[in-house]
C-alpha cells in the first residue's frame, strides 16, 4: 500500500500552504479595523466571533499539513471513547455550521463505545468528515450524523443535504488533491488532503469507509471499525 506520510507532492503542498493565506489576511484585516476603535459593540462582537472562526479554520488546515508532513508516531493512549469524540467535534464545529444555518442532529444508539484508535487520528478523520458535511452544504441545510452497532462493529454514519459529487467522480474522492468540479466552480476553499487523511487512518486501523452521494442532493459517509469494548 502507498505509503501517504512519505509520498506528497511538495508543488500541490505549495499549492496548499499559500491557501493558508487566506484566513491569516482575514484575521489581519479584522484586527487592524478593531485597532481603529471606531465600532459599535455589535460589530466589535461580530469581528471577534469571525476572527475565532478563520483561527479555527486555520488550525484545522495546519493539522491535516502536519498529518501529511510528519511520519508516523507513536502514541501512548491507543483507545478513544467514540460517543465522546463525536461529541467533542459536533460542539467545535457548530459555530461553522450556524454561519450557514445548517442544523446537525446526532443519533447515538449505543452507549459509550471505545474504538483502538488514538484520539487525535479519530479527530482527523471526524474532524474532516464534519467539516465537509458543512463546507459542501447548502444553506439551511441538514446533517445527520447516526452511530450504530452491528457484528462487532461500530458503524458512523455522516450524511449532508449539499451539493452532492458528479457519479463520474465519485472513484476520486479519496484521491490526494482531489477536489470535485462543482466545489471547485463554487469557489469553496479548500485543498484536497482531508478525505485522503481519513481513509488512509481508517485503513490504518482495520476499518473501512465508504461514500455515496446524488449531485445536488446528498452525500452520505459511512465508516465503520471493529469496536475494542462497549459499555452496556
Ligand atoms: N460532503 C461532501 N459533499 C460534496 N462534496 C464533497 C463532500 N466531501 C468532500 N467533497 C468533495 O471532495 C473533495 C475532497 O475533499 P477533502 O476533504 O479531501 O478536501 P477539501 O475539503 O477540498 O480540503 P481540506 O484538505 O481542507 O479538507 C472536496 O474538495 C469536495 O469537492
Ligand atoms: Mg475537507
């Protein structure tokens, strides 16, 4: 199997580090206009809160550079809660979800279930599963975010009411630098690594992932793991 750490392309990294100019100016801009004291508290709140937001964005971006860039490490808690995880990132991601008007319902049917994944690879792929689910939205738009058991697995399933994939891309998504025709006409940012993060950790850990999606409709994720132990 390809080996993700070592085999990036640095021109398409190029490519992505100059994206990371582009909340790093937004975060400038509003800081220099607060500099010049002359708003009102609405307003003021307001840069805050989009100052907070493209901070966010930018460590998400970073990571998934890290994710790429750095070989693989060992880690000393190899167990991770997926109920709490889940959790954790709806809460991270939902001021995101809000600026859209997109409503995120979870169904959680099982109590705490522990997966054999460290925490910050199960963040990776959450975190870039979520955040797809919201960047490729529609305004107004829904996720459903379902986990379930079955056969000793655990299974999660993310599904979006966006802007779908073309059927003759789909075979692509997991692709590195991949970005869909729609998305890339829509001008939505973003710089192709997130699906290839997750995929490669899923296979990394015994799990699969799988995406269905109808263009302009939906597009549904489902990853699945062996569940280590589960409290009934
Ligand atoms: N839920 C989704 N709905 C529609 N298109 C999607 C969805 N998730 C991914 N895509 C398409 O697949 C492409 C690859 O997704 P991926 O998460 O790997 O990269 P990205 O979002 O472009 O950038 P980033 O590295 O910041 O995540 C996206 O650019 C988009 O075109
Ligand atoms: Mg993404």
């Amino acid at each position: 199997m390809e080996n993700f750490n070592n085999n990036y392309n640095n021109s398409n990294l190029k490519d992505i580090v100059h994206d990371l100019k582009t909340p790093i100016t937004s975060i400038m801009g509003f800081i220099e206009l607060l500099k010049q004291g002359s708003y009102d508290k609405k307003s003021t709140l307001e840069f805050y809160d989009i100052i907070l937001e493209e901070s966010q964005k930018l460590l998400r971006m970073v990571n998934n550079i890290l994710y790429v860039c750095k070989g693989d490490s060992k880690y000393n808690n190899n167990i991770c809660n997926l109920n709490i995880q889940i959790d954790k990132h709806v809460k991270e991601l939902t001021p995101l979800a809000r600026k859209r008007n997109i409503d995120i319902k979870i169904n959680i049917r099982s109590k705490n279930i522990y997966v054999s994944i460290p925490e910050d690879k199960m963040s990776r792929i959450l975190t870039n599963i979520i955040e797809n689910a919201i960047k490729y939205n529609k305004e107004y738009g829904k996720i459903f975010i379902d986990v379930y058991e079955e056969n000793e697995k655990v299974f999660v399933k993310i599904r979006d009411t966006g802007i779908g994939i073309p059927e003759n891309e789909i075979g692509e998504v997991f692709n590195k630098y991949y970005r869909s025709s729609i998305s890339k006409k829509l001008s939505v940012e973003g710089a192709g690594l997130g699906l290839a993060i997750a995929n490669d950790i899923v296979r990394e850990y015994n799990g699969s992932i799988n995406v269905t999606s109808a263009l302009n409709q939906y597009t549904e994720f489902i990853i699945s793991f062996p569940i280590s132990h589960m409290e009934k």
